[in-house]
C-alpha cells in the first residue's frame, strides 16, 4: 500500500506538470515577445501615464485593439448627457434643468407611495365612507346576515365611487397630470392643482359645524372661503359629515323593515306562537318588499344623487 499511494502520488504530479507547461510556455513567450526579457530576468518598459480612458486596451501588434470606453459624471453639459453616462447603477434624484420638475427616479418613488397609501386616500377623500356605511345599513335591515358578502359590497362601492368622482379624476387629470408630464409646470404646482378638485368636492359635502369643529380645535379663526380652510381641517370635518349623512340615510332605510317586523311579531303574539322567533317569518317578507319595490335600484340611485 505504501507503495502504491508514492506512485499515485508520483501520476498525479506528473499529469498536472503535463497539464499546466503548455499555459506557462506560452505566458512567458508571451511575456518575452512584448518586453524583450528573458526568463528570471527583470526589465522596465519605458511609458507614460494617460488620463484619455478611450486609448486603453489590447494591441499585439497585428492591429487588434480591444478599446474601453468609459463616460464619467463629469463630463455632463447638461441634464439630456445624463442619460448617456455610465451611471446605471445609481439611484439618482435630481431636478431637470431649472424647472423644479422631479427626475424618473424619484417620481416612480412617489408613484409606489401613492399606490401604498391608494386605499387610505380613497376612504378619505371620496364618496366611498358615505356609500359602504349605506350599504352595510341596507344588509342589516333586510336581516340576511351575510348576503350580499362583503367583497361584493366593497366591489359595487368601489365602482360607485369610481362613478361619482368621474369629473374630479378629469379634472385633475386635466389641469394637474398631464400638463405636469409635459414639463409644463413644477411639481408644487401639480401638488396644489390636484388637490384643488378634491378640496373642491370635499367642501360641497362637508358641514359648517364640522369644520368649525376642527377650526376650533386647531386654534384657528373662522374663515369665508374654501381657500382659507387648511387640507388637515377639511379632511377629517369631511369624513365626519359623510358619517352623519350615511348614518341618517341609514336609519331611514330601516324604517319600512321595523315596521314589518312589529307587525310580525304582534301577529305572532296574538296566535300565542311566542316561541317562534319573529325574525325566522319577516325575513321572506323583507326580501319580498324589497324586491317588490326594486329597492337596489331606490338605494343606489337615491345615494348617487345625494353627491349632485
């Protein structure tokens, strides 16, 4: 055995010898051929430094030459060169030219913000709050628990708010969107006209007493115009108001289904069958009436035009 491992051992250096002595003759060859030294000798290659990046490369002197042509970020005239350098790997945020206007980094930053927070400003500044509450309240009236499901509900609302913001989007698409791609105005502008069709709907629906409320509990003094009002005021004196109003459209949705259940129950009561539970009988009723009545039809329709 002691044997046999010396002469494996003996193979495997000679094979890697074999492998590896064509590589190395050719490096040095290589080596002697562009300086003009010899094996185990040193010699120093005249030269001189250069700052023009574009002349490195490879010449062998058969008139191939591999070039590397690199564009610093100091070389930029202006804003269009810096589309051209080589800077891809960095996250840049600047402003193109004097205009104050959000470089393409920064303003898919602030679309994916707005994309995240999209549900939150949706509840907040439209119709959605009054038209969900409203629904919710005409579920429970007619006692069917579940049916529509919430995703149905949420879906129908959702669309519905589509439906009666329709001239703010336009407007906003209009007068903020699409002058502010074509560079036309800053993004402080942009800002401000966006937020003026909202504030504009806001205002409409909104209370006196809500936005005295909220005036009050900021220290502030009342105003006469809608310009006047700070957007942290009308926001919340707004969600309030569509509280109030969804919940008095509510109670009167409720009204015609008690009145079928005190019905039911007295009926139960003078036939002595009180251990029948009166709502197991006046749900068919209720789902009857309102069916008879077209009631999705009255509810949406009534809860669209109280917006206009």
């Amino acid at each position: 055995m002691k044997y046999i491992r010396i002469w494996l051992f003996t193979f495997i250096l000679c094979l890697v010898s074999f492998l590896f002595n064509p590589v190395c003759t050719f490096a040095t060859e290589n080596i002697n051929s562009n300086t003009g030294a010899t094996y185990g000798n040193r010699i120093n290659v005249d030269g001189s430094r250069t700052q023009d990046l574009n002349q490195l490369g490879i010449d062998d002197g058969t008139g191939y030459n591999s070039t590397t042509v690199i564009d610093q970020p100091g070389t930029a005239t202006d804003a269009n060169d810096l589309e051209d350098l080589n800077v891809g790997n960095n996250l840049n945020i600047s402003f193109s030219g004097t205009n104050g206007n959000l470089s393409g980094a920064l303003r898919i930053l602030i679309t994916l913000t707005l994309m995240a927070l999209a549900p939150t400003l949706i509840i907040m500044l439209t119709s959605f709050t009054r038209i969900l509450v409203v629904l919710h309240f005409t579920r429970a009236a007619v006692g069917t628990q579940t049916v529509p499901p919430n995703q149905v509900l949420i879906g129908l609302t959702l669309f519905l708010t589509f439906f009666i913001m329709q001239p703010v989007i336009t407007e906003i698409n209009t007068e903020a969107i699409q002058p502010y791609e074509n560079n036309e105005i800053t993004f402080t502008e942009f800002r401000d006209r966006s937020l003026a069709p909202l504030r504009t709907f806001m205002y409409g629906q909104t209370q006196t007493k809500d936005v005295r409320l909220f005036m009050d509990i900021a220290g502030l003094d009342m105003v006469e115009e809608l310009d006047d009002i700070p957007t942290y005021v009308l926001i919340p004196a707004f969600m309030i108001s569509e509280l109030r109003t969804a919940f008095i459209i509510g109670f009167l949705i409720y009204i015609p289904f008690i009145v079928i259940d005190m019905v039911v129950a007295s009926t139960l009561m003078s036939m002595g069958m009180m251990m029948l539970p009166p709502t197991t009988i006046s749900m068919p009723f209720k789902i009857l009436l309102f069916v008879l009545a077209d009631g999705w039809n009255l509810v949406i329709g009534s809860l669209v035009k109280t917006f206009y």
